[in-house]
C-alpha cells in the first residue's frame, strides 16, 4: 500500500468520522471512518515494518576473478634457475 496510501485512508477515515453529518438509515459513515482509519493505520504499520527489514539485510557478493597462469620454460641465468609465468586477471561476473 505505501505511505502516501496509509496516510490517505487515515485522511479519508478521519473526515468520514469526524466532519460528516449525513444521515443514509443503513450505513453510519462514522463506522467507516474508523474503519478507513485503522486500515491506514495497518498498512502504515506494515509499510514501515518491511522497509526496515529491508534496511537492515546486507548481501555482499564475492569478488571473483579468474586467473590463468601460463608456465614457460625455465631459463638459466648465472647458474640459478629462475622460473618465469604471467598472470592474466580477467574480471569476472559479479554474483
């Protein structure tokens, strides 16, 4: 329903209730009033309740990245062996 839709049946029940005197023999405008009322009142109290559970729930994905390591051959220098690779990072879809 929203805020702006509580506080409108809230409004609305308010004037049914308070500021109308018509007399119609099988509807008291005064009962739905307070009728319009607290289902303002409902639906305020449930809008507010899940946008603060929304708030409050954090969903952090993981970073992933791919990784590939490509191994050449091991070259000599000055009698040690030194092992060279290169690393490509590639960004990967986020979850």
């Amino acid at each position: 329903m929203g805020i702006g839709g509580s506080i409108f049946l809230i409004a609305l029940g308010a004037i049914f209730a308070f500021a109308v005197e018509a007399d119609l023999g099988w509807l008291n405008l005064s009962v739905v009033g307070w009728v319009l009322m607290l289902a303002g009142v409902a639906g305020l109290i449930v809008t507010l309740y899940f946008w603060n559970s929304r708030r409050r729930t954090v969903v952090a994905a993981p970073v992933r990245e791919e990784r590939v390591v490509a191994e050449h051959a091991v070259p000599v220098q000055q009698d040690r062996v030194v092992q060279e690779y290169r690393e490509v990072r590639r960004p990967g879809p986020t979850i």
